[in-house]
C-alpha cells in the first residue's frame, strides 16, 4: 500500500499516480507542493491600470511572468521594475469589459436585443482587463492591467493561466 502513494490534484483534491503530469480528472497541470515551478517566462506589453503601490499613474508596461513571479517594467525611460513575488500571488482574473461601440450609450444588454439584424455593422471595442490579486505590504491588492485589442484576449488568458499556477502552488503550500 505504502509503494502506490497518490499525489493529489491541488485543484480538485483527487487522487492521481504519482508520475502524473497533469490531473486525470480535471486536466489541470500537476504542482508538486515543493517542485520548482518550470515554465518559460512570458513577456508582453500591456497597459497597466492600477493596484500596485509604487505605480500611482496609468501607464503602458513590460509585464513578464516567470516561476519567481511578476515583473512590471514602465516603457517610459528612466523607468522603474516592480516585482510581485511569486510567493505573494494569490490568483489572476480575466474580465471581458469590451462594448458593441453602436451602443456606447446604452447598456450592452439593450444592444443586443434593439441591434438585431444590423449586428454585423456594430464594431466592438476589445477591453479585456487582468486583475492579479496578492499580497501587499499590508493587505491584499488587486494589481489592474489592460489590452484594448482583438488579440488582447488571448494575451490576457495566457497571462491569467500562467500566474493562476504560480496561485495554485501557493494554495498548496498552505496549512
Ligand atoms: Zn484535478
């Protein structure tokens, strides 16, 4: 009994064999609770928005994500590299804010309904935002970060999946 030792999936908690890589129920990647995190470092620019302490203003950056957590560098010269530390991530959101530009004025629901029929005309505005939450100095915050194009979305996916194994880790290591 003792040679079949399962690992368990740190998403949802069932058993898997210990040569695993990823869950055979969930399909999510397999995290060893101590095992160094392996995966290439993504780099993208990406608006950041706000959330981060020692970045008051908006302002277009370099975001690269690697197992030792998230580089935020300002485009701007002279410009500054803040970093969350891997072990501060406490997880990554996706929100689709994009609008169908034909209905700025009303709410996007009324849109779909009234627009029927000319919805090929209306052109959408990409606005897809990427919160990471972590900890701060003092509490937890929400770092905001913003593509505004048809590609955005799959950037911020991307991005989002990278740091949620980053998160997922974290949540393991604890008690
Ligand atoms: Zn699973």
């Amino acid at each position: 009994m003792s040679s079949i030792t399962p690992i368990y999936c740190q998403e949802c908690g069932r058993a898997n064999g210990r040569s695993a890589k990823r869950c055979i129920w969930c399909g999510l990647p397999i995290i060893e609770g101590d095992a160094p995190l392996a995966f290439d470092s993504t780099r993208v620019e990406i608006d950041y928005i706000g959330g981060i302490e020692r970045l008051e203003d908006p302002a277009p950056v370099t975001m690269v994500v690697s197992p030792e957590g998230i580089e935020v560098i300002e485009l701007m010269p002279g410009s500054r590299i803040v970093k969350i530390p891997a072990g501060s991530i406490i997880e990554a959101k996706v929100v689709d804010a994009s609008e169908v530009a034909e209905a700025s004025d009303k709410p996007w629901w009324s849109a779909i309904g009234s627009a029927k029929g000319k919805r090929s005309a209306a052109t959408k505005k990409h606005d897809y935002l990427l919160n990471v939450k972590y900890y701060g100095d003092d509490d937890v915050q929400s770092a905001i970060f913003r593509r505004e194009d048809k590609a955005g979305l799959q950037t911020v996916n991307a991005l989002a999946w990278t740091i949620s194994l980053i998160a997922r880790r974290n949540k393991r290591r604890e008690p």
